[in-house]
C-alpha cells in the first residue's frame, strides 16, 4: 500500500550553436528533401526579463480539435510523412515483422482480491488487453473486463483499478484517446454476474480511487470541470479529495480535504488496509517532495492530523500496525531508508528500520509478515524481504541484468507475484512463497524470438566532466567492431525516473533488423538517488545532454557504430532531450526520433500539467531560470542554414500530457531552418495521446514508421 504524490511527470543548460554546422552527407537513397507544407508565421514577440524572444508560430497551440487552420496543417503534414513513408519499399515487410513480435500472450502479474485472483492478457494483437478473474490459480478465468468492448478502434482504455477490501466490488477507470482525464465506473462481483453499477465519476487524473472499510464508497482525486473546449489544454488547478457513496450523484460528493490557498497543490489519498486511517500526500511539482496528513476513520468528523508539513523529503507510507505506521523516505538519506512512527506523536516518534544502503531504495511494500525493498545497485535489481523490526530474511534471486516488478498484495497474504524480464528476454512470472522465500515460475511468456542470439551487457562511459555514466548495450552475438552497425542509441534523463532494462516488442524488433541498441542512464534520473536526480536539474539540465552526446560519442569511439549509422530516440522528457541535442551537435548523429516532446520550455508551463515539471526544468518566469531554459531549448536553438539529421517527429493530437503544440512548432520551425537535402518530418496521430491506453494496432504502425524511416535513412539492408 505504498501512499505518495501520484505521478504528474512526463510515462522524461546549453549554449546555443551560434554558427550553423553541417551533418554528414545524408545515407544512400536520401538525395533530396520532401515538398514541405506552407507554414504561415505571426508577429509575436515576448519579452522575457528584457529579451525580446520571437514566436512565430505561436498559433500552432492551438487545439487542434477546435482550429480549423491548425487542423489543415496537421492533415498537410501527414500527408507529406504518409509519401515519405509509401515510398519506402521494405515498409510492408517491416510492419509485418513488427506485428509478428507483437503477436505473442502478454499477461499482468496476479493479484489475489479478496478471494479471487486478477489478472489481465492481451492475447496478442488485441488492442487493449482484457481482464480476467478467476476463483483459484488453477480455476477457471473469467472475463471480467474487455476494453476491446468499448469502442470499435480500441482508443478507450481501462486507466485504473480498485477492488474493494472484499474484492466484491470494483471500481474501474475509463480514458478515451490516450487523455489523461478518467471516468470513473462501478462494477458488483458478489454474484459472479459483474453487475455495472449507475455510479460515475468525471473530471478526475493523477490518482486513483481508494475504498472505505464498509464498501459504502471510496475517496478520490478530482479537478473543477474545465470550460468547454478547453479540456485539453487548461491548466489543472484546484485539487480535491472527496468521497463518493456509492448510489448517489457526484454533485453530491463530499469534500475530504483540499487547499484552495494553495492552488497549484495536488493530492491522493489512500486508506489504510486495516480500514482505519486516510492517509493523504499534497505534491507541488513532481520532484520526490510531499506533504503528509492522516485522519482517523473511526472518529466521526475528525480532522486530517498534519505529519509532515513542508517540502522537504519524500515520504511514502507502505503501511500499518495499528497506529504505527511503515515508510520509506529520503530524509536524512539521499538514497532513502525505510522508518517507523506512531502516527499519534508524529515524526518526533521517528525511527529507523533500515539503514540507508550503498544501493538506491526505488520502492518497498508490506506483504504478509514481510518488507519488500527493491533496491537498484548500478542500474540492476536487488530485491530484499525484510522483517517488521528491520531485519534480513533474505534476498530474492533474481536472474542478471534486468527488472524486477510486482511483490504486491495484503498482509494476510501467504505468497506473492512478480515478474522478470530483461531487453532480449520477455517477462516471466513467478510465485514466491513467503513461509521459505522460494521462488518458482509461474506463467512463461513464448514468442517467435530468439533470444539467445542478442547479448545484453553493461558498460560505463566518462560523461564531459568526468562523471561514470551507465550504459546497457544489445546486440547480436558476435556484431563485428568496425563502426558499421546501425545503432539506435536512447535516453531520458530527468524527474528521478531510472530506466531499467525491460523487454519491448518494438526494441526486439529493431534488433530482428539487425540493428543494435544503447540505452544509456543519463544524469537526471533515479538510477544514483538524489544528488544523480538533482545533477541533471534546472541549471544542471546540460549534464543531461553532455552525458547523452558522451553515451554517443563513446558508441563512435569504441566502434559500435559511426554518426551516419546512429539513431537517436526519446519519448516526453525524452523528446526534449533529442530535440536538444540535435541541436547543439546536428553532425554527431544519423537520424533524429523525437517522440512527444517538451520543445518549448518557455511555455510549457502554462499548459495542462506543465506546472508541475518546474520542479525538474525551473521556469522562464524566473530570470535565472529563464537564461537557462532559453540556452537550450529546442524550439529555440534552431538556426536557419544548418544541416539536421534526418528527423521524423512522432506527437498525438489528444495529448494533453505533452500538448501537441510542442511538436508542431518545433516541426514548423525545423522545416524552416533545415538547410540539408534529409527529410524532417512530423507524423501526428490521431484519436491518441502521451502514450498510456495506445491501441496495440497503433503501437504495430508507429513502431513500423519508425524502423522503416530509419532503414530508409541509415541506408540499412535487409
């Protein structure tokens, strides 16, 4: 039951190239740049602080459900990427390979729900995946929810799930074309017929539902209902938690806990397992820093008692006995450690569990009589069982370079699930029995792979100043050394995210067409814990981008590739991150896969929930911030004259995460600047958003686009 700051951030500071540079002469095949769409410019010029910056495509913000002018340059631009993409030869053979490696059974980790166990499997090629119950692990499972049902082309998804303590009820949320807004919904299990229940909850993101003991009604997050026409953009002010009874409208909701002092605040709250005590988390932005206050149920009109009151430190509650109260926290231990207090005295009943460890504490949770800590140590997983008191019982064997996810479930539990997988190897699921700590297989994944060709291996490179920076390399055994080897090289860097090794049908698929892949664990991230999170920060945001040209640098020097055989790709936060360097080094790389990104980072701010990322980024209200900010933002950074690599942006036009209004102009103002004969391009998909609740038949065409523009300007053979 781990309680924190629900996730707001992006499922991720330069001198500008004053001169224009050229790349190297684009891959055989690539002789002359498409006709690109006219894009009309406007008069706008902001002053910052005193410098006067222009924004000539300020109308592509615009939303482009609702301006007409911006809808025609999105189906333009389409259109101009759909005759890049139809020319390619090899791209039918691509797709149908790549919807090969997606067409394999893809099961969740179960969990046991008051009697029954849930779980959820995409068969294959389903486009969203289906959940199922069933009464015992060899029992019979039963379809209990399939989003497949819910539109014909797959984009509303199921965004969230909480059983009751019984397991008899359900609540589930619906998102529609990948938006982050949520529709809350009820489901009774008790009869096994899954009756739907006229409950409904609007307006809500960012959190999840919580169910009260009694099961007459859960807590939840919501926001004020936007203005119409601008659900997708407006920012998201005003966070409430209110409990909803089951039977009666949302208007009459009751109102837990908000801060309307305190607007740009935010909130989840989640009850105790015992069904005692609400715990609330207020968040400001997305850096690991929260407020803490618990209520106890069991006294009527009681007030929410204050833990912690200041943005400080993390603390995330994992639970409970009784009044004392398990967490883990970052305070007086950059790497975190686990804690204990009674929640009648508050924090001055502090003590320590476990230590702070020379490995990074990404997470815990409480299972049985058990402490799960999962612990990252250079980027790999250890995961420890730990008793209530802080003491080993031992470690979970895990096998090599990979990720560990799961260990969930309630303290009455007697075992627990989790999964395993790696870059070459899809996830295996196993059961740990909590008596003796043992571990056996419980589902294998098959798929038409052949995992024993691919090696997965780690390296460290020394970043620009000098820093050890990790790096995860695949590739096919025996890849000769000559700096021929087309190589996808990826990051993201930032929000104190770490991004371990997981397996990705569209990764496996780029290796199927013999290409390598470099992911590399840049500054900025959680990988090191705090101080490796705060170096790649607001005025330290260039760390990110100096390790990540290093990561390439250091591919060339070694000869696992040359600059005209490597790609480059990044998604949110990572987009940024290829939008930035791409233009502060245009010559050091063969091809540019900008997903979803953060392109103007003087504006992002005042869109969705753009607010809270100046806790990673800081903001261009600030002037030093600003200065910064200005330095490397990739709207900003293109100069008219220079030769880009081929780049083909990918964004969505329901993405109200990353609103699209970021790819566009950047694309625009790319297409303006570009002096080279390679293609930029931007493909905009439709009915789609940040990237959560994607269909999978979205996924397959993307993920094809992609590998198909990369064989067509890397010059690749198949």
């Amino acid at each position: 039951m781990p309680i924190a700051r629900p996730v707001v951030a992006l499922a991720i500071l330069a001198a500008s190239c004053t001169t224009p540079q050229s790349a190297e002469p684009a891959a055989k095949g690539v002789s002359a740049a498409p006709s690109y769409p006219p894009t009309r410019t406007v008069e706008q010029i902001d002053d910052y602080h005193g410098t006067k910056v222009p924004d000539p495509y300020r109308w592509l913000e615009n939303d482009v459900r609702v301006d007409a002018d911006v809808a025609a340059w999105v189906a333009a631009q389409n259109r101009v990427t759909d005759v890049f993409l139809g020319s390619i030869p090899e791209r039918p053979a691509i797709r149908a390979r790549v919807e090969k490696l997606f067409d394999f059974p893809r099961y969740s980790v179960p969990s046991k729900q008051g009697s029954r166990y849930v779980f959820s499997k995409n068969d294959g090629l389903q486009n969203q995946s289906v959940v199922y119950v069933q009464d015992s692990l060899d029992g019979e499972a039963r379809v209990l929810l399939d989003p497949n049902t819910w539109s014909k082309d797959g984009t509303i998804a199921l965004a969230g799930m909480a059983f009751s303590d019984s397991g008899n009820l359900l609540a589930f949320a619906q998102s529609e074309a990948g938006s982050d807004w949520q529709r809350w919904r009820v489901m009774e299990l008790a009869t096994g017929k899954g009756w739907m229940l006229s409950d409904e909850i609007r307006w809500a993101k960012f959190g999840g539902v919580s169910w009260s003991k009694d099961e007459k009604g859960f807590f939840y997050n919501r926001f004020p209902e936007p203005k119409a026409g601008e659900e997708f953009q407006s920012l998201n002010l005003n966070s409430e938690i209110r409990y909803h009874r089951l039977g009666t409208p949302q208007a009459e909701d009751t109102l837990v806990f908000s801060a309307p002092e305190h607007p740009t605040w935010g909130f989840g709250a989640a009850v105790t397992e015992d069904g005692r005590y609400l715990v609330i988390s207020a968040y400001e932005g997305t850096d690991p820093k929260n407020l803490l206050f618990v209520r106890d149920l069991s006294e009527p009109g009681s007030k929410p008692r204050t833990i912690v009151g200041e943005f400080a430190n993390e603390w995330s509650v994992i639970g409970n006995d009784g009044p004392i109260f398990y967490a883990t926290t970052d305070f007086d231990a950059p790497r975190r450690r686990v804690v204990a207090f009674d929640v009648r005295e508050g924090l001055k009943s502090l003590r320590e569990l476990v230590p702070q460890q020379a490995e990074v504490l990404e997470g815990a949770g409480m299972v049985g009589d058990f402490i799960f800590a999962q612990y990252l140590k250079d980027v790999r997983p250890l995961v420890r069982m730990l008793r209530t008191d802080g003491t080993v019982f031992r470690d979970v064997a895990l096998p090599g370079i990979g990720s560990a996810g799961g260990f969930s479930g309630r303290r009455g539990d007697r075992e627990t699930f989790y999964s395993f997988a790696s870059f070459n190897q899809p996830p295996t699921i196993y059961r740990l029995d909590l008596a003796s700590g043992a571990s056996s297989v419980f589902r294998r994944t098959e798929i038409d792979f052949d995992a024993s060709s691919y090696a997965v291996e780690q390296v460290f490179y020394p970043s620009r100043d000098g820093t050890r920076v990790p790096m995860f390399l695949v590739h096919r055994k025996g890849t000769p050394r000559d700096g021929s080897q087309p190589t996808l090289l990826y990051g993201y860097g930032g929000f104190n995210a770490s991004i371990t090794p997981w397996f990705s049908p569209a990764f496996a698929s780029w290796l199927d067409l013999g290409g390598t892949l470099a992911v590399a664990n840049l500054r900025g991230g959680g990988e090191y814990g705090r101080e490796w999170h705060e170096a790649g920060k607001k005025l330290r945001k260039q760390n990110v981008f100096d390790d990540f040209i290093s990561a390439a640098e250091y591919l060339v020097s070694e000869k696992w590739t040359s600059p005209s055989r490597l790609a480059i790709k990044g998604e949110s936060n990572g987009g940024l991150l290829i939008g930035a360097v791409i233009t502060q080094r245009p010559e050091l790389f063969g091809a540019a896969l900008p997903g979803v990104g953060v392109m103007d980072m003087l504006r992002f701010q005042r869109f969705t929930a753009g607010r809270y990322w100046t806790d990673d980024y800081g903001s261009s209200d600030n002037p030093e911030e600003f200065k910064a900010l200005y330095a490397y933002s990739p709207y900003h950074r293109l100069k008219p004259g220079t030769s880009y690599p081929p780049t083909m942006v990918t964004t969505a036009d329901t993405d109200d995460r990353v609103v699209p209004g970021h790819s566009f102009k950047f694309a625009a103002r790319l297409q303006e600047c570009h002096a080279g004969g390679a293609p930029v391009l931007i493909r905009i998909e439709t009915a789609a958003g940040h990237g959560a609740g994607k269909p999978v038949s979205k996924a397959i065409d993307e993920t094809a686009d992609m590998w198909a523009f990369l064989v067509k300007v890397l010059g690749m053979r198949r």
